[in-house]
C-alpha cells in the first residue's frame, strides 16, 4: 500500500512501491497533485504542487504512472493557468489559491475542424491535420508525439476536444492532445535567427534587438522596470502568440496584466490581446512547487504554437523567483547545496529552459520560433550573484535595468553601458530599414560611450574646460537619452513606436547635432532653442505621422530644425 511516511512544506516521503522519477502522484484524502523526484531506497520523495497544509502520515497516495503533462489543443489562448496548467478563473484564484478540478481545456466548447490532407495519408508526429479557427487565429491541428501511420479516418465538423475526428491505425486522434512538459518537443532542426522581434520599444529595436528565436535576460533591482518591460513585449512584440509566465512575484503584478490584457486591442488584429496570449499565474503566494513547473508548462505550451509554425514570444517573470523555488525544494532534499544555496543543477536547468528557445523547421515543414526573455531579480541588483551570472552565459541579449537611471525616471532604464545583444540582425535592417539604421546605431553607441568619457573629465576638471564640439557631444547624447532612448509605457502614443518612427527620430538628433556643429548659437541659446523643443516633442507626435509617408515627415523635421535654429 503507498503511504505517506514524512512531510516537509512541499516535500511529502512516501513508501511506493513501484515508483519511478517523474511520475506524478495523487496525494492524500484530498488527491494533491505531487510529482515522484527522487527514489531512496524503499523512500519515494515528492513534491506537491498545492499547499499541503493538513496531510498527515499514514495518508494514501496513487500513482498514475504518467509523467508532468500539458493539455494541448484549441481553447489555451486567452486562458490564465496555474502552474500545472489548471485554469484560473477568476482574479481571486491569484490571491485565493484553492484545488481546482476544472480541465485545462474545456470539454463542452465546440469547434470547427476543417481537415486539410484527405484520408490515406501517412502522417506522423508533429504534422498539420487541419485547422480550428479561434476568433482571428488559425489554430492547426498536430499529429500527437508518438503517433504516426496512415490516416484511416477524417472529418469535418463541429467537435468538442473529447470527440474523435480521426484515427491513425487503432489510435483515436482527437482536437487536443497532452505533452509531457520536461521534455522539449521535437523538431526537423533548428535555423539561424535572422529576424528581430520588434518590439516598439526603441531601447531594444534600435540599440539592443532581439532575433525572433533567440533569448535575453532582463536582471534589474526591484522597482528598476523588469515587470514593465515584460508586458510592453507582451502588448506590442510582432509575435503571433504571447506566453506570459508569472512566476513567483507578487499577485498584484499578475492581475494588472489580467485586468489590462483584455481591454487593450492587439494593433494588427485590433482584437482583445488576450486572444493570442496564455497566462500562466504562479504568484508568490502560491505553492512553490508548482512554481517550478510554471516555466516547463509555460515553455511546452510555447512549443505546441512554435510547431504549428508560428513565432512565439515567451516571458518569464522572474527567473530568479523560480531559482528560489529551486533552492527551496533542494534544500527539503538535504541535497548539498551548492553557490550561495542554490542546488549544484541550477545552471543545468537554466540552460535546458533557454535552450528551448530558437527558431526551428518544425514536423510539419513550416518555420516556427521562441524568443524567451526572462527576468532576473538579483538581491540588491548584485549582478555578480549566480542566476545573473548563469544567465547571462545563456542569452544574447542582455538589457541590464539600473535602479539609479529608475530613481531619475529614465525609463525604460536600460543601461546602455552595460547592455549589450550579440544577435546579427544587421543584414535585416540594412534590407528593411536601408543603411542608415545600422550606420546611426553605432554612432549611437560611440557618443554615449563617449559622452561617459566627457563626464568624467567634467566631474574633475568643470564643464568649462570642454571644448564647443566636445559640450555639443554631450548636448546631443543628452537628447538621445531624453528624447530617445526614455520612452514612456503609460503614454498612449509613446508606448508603441514603429521602427519607421524610430528610425526618424534618431535620424532628426543626427540632423541636428551637424546643424549644431555649423551654428554660432551658444550652448545656451541651444538648450533654450525651438528646434530642441522639437526634437522633444516628435516621440509624443502620433505614429502614423511617420509612416505614412516617412520621406515627406523626414523632410519636413530636416525644414522645422533649420527653421528653428534661424531664429
Ligand atoms: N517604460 C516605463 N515607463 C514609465 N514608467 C515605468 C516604465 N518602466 C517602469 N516604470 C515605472 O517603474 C515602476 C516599477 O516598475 P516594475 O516593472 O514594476 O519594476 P520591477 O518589476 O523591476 O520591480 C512602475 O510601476 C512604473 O511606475
Ligand atoms: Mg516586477
């Protein structure tokens, strides 16, 4: 008989006899949902995933045989899950968390399937059925893992995701199927990243991009913007689909994205952005078991839109909070604790979880991706301490937020000193874009490199002792800074910036900075100037106005600056 013999917070020993590593368990009176993660001797060792609050020794336990899975199937986007993937209904589920014994995916919901091969194809694992549309998504329907012959049966027509339409030899083929979730999906092979993730965020377009496919960490002290600019990726990335992780950081971060999600329209569908978003809620509050599953359930959901041939963005906030989780559970084991407490495989796991980014040629012939960009919380902004540090080994992006760039409001307060991205997504600008996105991108980054070497010559010696083009550097870098680089999440306009926008504003700075650099106007009458209002004022200038027609606007600015600087 499997009995509980031992509890610890989240870790429950138990004799079960035919027990293996990562089979999940039914806990208790109560059927807590446990996984098996270490076998000792006679000893099973699991962690639960609710609050185990009221167990005893002597309890019962069952075993499923079966490893941690997902639900895979119409009906995930616009959801908000735990991190075992059980639905969260309503806001207070964040706060309230209780066992909830709803499906992942409805069984009442009905969808329409239209089959796009006919009967008597061979098919195996990961290939394209047929599709279900959801609102404006076309949803594809994938041969199960493991399944592969010839398609004996097929149909079209309204199906809940428990009705059969269709079957591959004796195996039912069904709208959904389940995933186990450690284990990455498979795929033909990967592909070199050769597009960004646009953002709108022009911090990371212009200066720090991202490849569609390609990971980045975002580490930054509490209040230094992490969670901000988590979700303005989530709003305004150019991703089909958005899964967002809320992992181990306080409720009320989560339902500000729960109460915001569903009333901000995505800008190329103009539909509710939720429609092409899964929410996957482990607060603080919650147990922490299931938070270390949240990232695994979240990155296999991410994988299931990857394989229909779409480009996912996955955000994970924070990664450091799923370390703890980590560290807690490890430390329950008695393992031997390695760097600063955290087990001896938290680099491994961080790799397996970035890793299972990329851009890849899925099963069904078609090109997907996963971009993931995780939070770091490091204690104090310490970058040195160990999730920083294994990391940033892992991804190629790193936008290090700086809490005294968020003590004077520049936000978003990426460091551009410390920030750097090793994805080579040149060629794409130069293609999209023309040559000057690149040559003005390096510029860029030469004058605030150059601007940190002109302030430490102020701090010791004064501003006087500049020359005039050196005090115009540090002029036009402060415009960058301030009318560039910040950019503000809560205004309406400025929240969402196209690359074309992008592209003219810095080109207006550049302008500018030659003007300047011809004039006579001292530095005074410079700062006071109309032009320099101007520069000010374009990134709160609506949008279309530069990609309507971005030639005329380009000339117009070129016309307004010289104007200005007249008189
Ligand atoms: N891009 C931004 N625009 C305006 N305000 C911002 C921006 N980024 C951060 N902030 C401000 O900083 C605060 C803290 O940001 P938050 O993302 O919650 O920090 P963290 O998650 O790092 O603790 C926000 O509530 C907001 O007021
Ligand atoms: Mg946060």
């Amino acid at each position: 008989m499997n009995k509980i013999t031992h509890i610890s917070g989240p870790v429950v020993h138990a004799t079960i006899p035919q027990a293996s590593i990562n089979d999940i368990v039914h806990v208790g009176k109560e059927e807590l949902l446990g996984e098996i993660i270490e076998i000792r001797e006679d000893t099973a060792i699991i962690q639960v995933y609710e609050d185990t609050t009221g167990l005893r020794p002597g309890d019962p336990i069952t075993n499923t045989h079966q490893g941690l899975q997902v639900h895979l199937g119409p009906g995930l986007l616009g959801t908000v899950y735990d991190g075992t993937q059980r639905p969260l209904s309503a806001l207070q589920d964040i706060f309230l968390p209780k066992t909830n014994t709803q499906p992942s995916l409805s069984h009442e919901k009905k969808w329409f399937f239209e089959p796009n091969i006919p009967q008597g194809t061979e098919v195996r694992e990961g290939m394209i059925i047929g599709t279900v549309q959801e609102h404006s998504f076309t949803h594809k329907i994938l041969v199960p893992p493991g399944v592969q012959g010839i398609l004996d049966e097929i149909h079209t027509g309204e199906f809940t995701i428990t009705q059969q339409i269709g079957r591959v030899g004796r195996t039912p083929l069904y709208l959904a199927h389940t995933q186990l979730v450690r284990k990455p999906r498979g795929y033909v092979k990967r592909l070199a990243n050769k597009k960004p993730l646009i953002t709108g965020q022009r911090v990371l377009d212009f200066t720090f991009p991202i490849a569609k496919g390609g990971s980045a960490a975002t580490p930054g002290p509490f209040g230094a913007g992490k969670t901000v600019i988590q979700q303005q990726i989530a709003k305004w990335s150019d991703a089909d689909i958005i899964v967002y992780i809320g992992c181990g950081e306080r409720g009320n971060e989560m339902t500000e994205v729960l109460e915001e999600f569903p009333h901000i329209k995505d800008p190329r569908t103009g539909e509710p952005l939720m429609n092409r978003t899964v929410l996957i809620a482990n607060t603080s509050n919650m147990p922490v078991a299931a938070r270390e599953a949240s990232i695994y359930t979240g990155i296999t959901i991410a994988e299931y839109f990857r394989d229909q041939g779409y480009a996912v963005a996955l955000m994970a906030d924070s990664t450091s909070r799923w370390a703890e989780a980590m560290r807690e559970i490890s430390g329950r084991l008695e393992e031997l604790p390695g760097e600063e407490g955290y087990p001896a495989y938290l680099a491994k796991r961080l790799a397996e979880f970035y890793e299972r980014s990329g851009t890849v040629e899925t099963y069904s012939g078609m090109v997907g991706s996963i971009s993931v960009i995780g939070a770091v919380s490091p204690a104090g902004g310490d970058f040195s301490e160990p999730v920083t540090q294994q990391t940033l080994r892992l991804t190629k992006a790193f936008w290090a937020l700086d809490a005294s760039l968020a003590n004077k409001r520049h936000y978003p307060s990426v460091n551009w000193l410390m920030s750097y991205t090793q994805f080579n997504l040149e060629k794409w600008f130069e293609q999209e874009m023309g040559p000057e996105w690149n040559e003005l991108r390096q510029k860029t980054l030469r004058l605030l490199q150059e601007e940190k070497e002109l302030l430490d010559i102020v701090s010791l010696v004064g501003v006087d002792s500049l020359s005039r083009e050196q005090q115009i550097t540090l002029f036009t870098a402060r415009l960058v800074r301030e009318d560039f680089l910040q950019q503000n999440a809560y205004s309406d306009i400025d929240t969402y910036c196209p690359l074309q926008k992008q592209l003219l504003i810095i080109q207006a700075i550049w302008a500018y900075d030659a003007l300047l650099r011809e004039s006579t106007k001292t530095m005074d009458e410079i700062r006071t100037n109309k032009a320099t209002q101007l520069i000010g004022e374009l990134k709160n200038t609506p949008n279309e106005e530069f990609t309507t027609n971005p030639t005329e606007k380009s000339k117009h600015i070129r016309k307004k600056l010289e104007e200005g600087l007249r008189t």
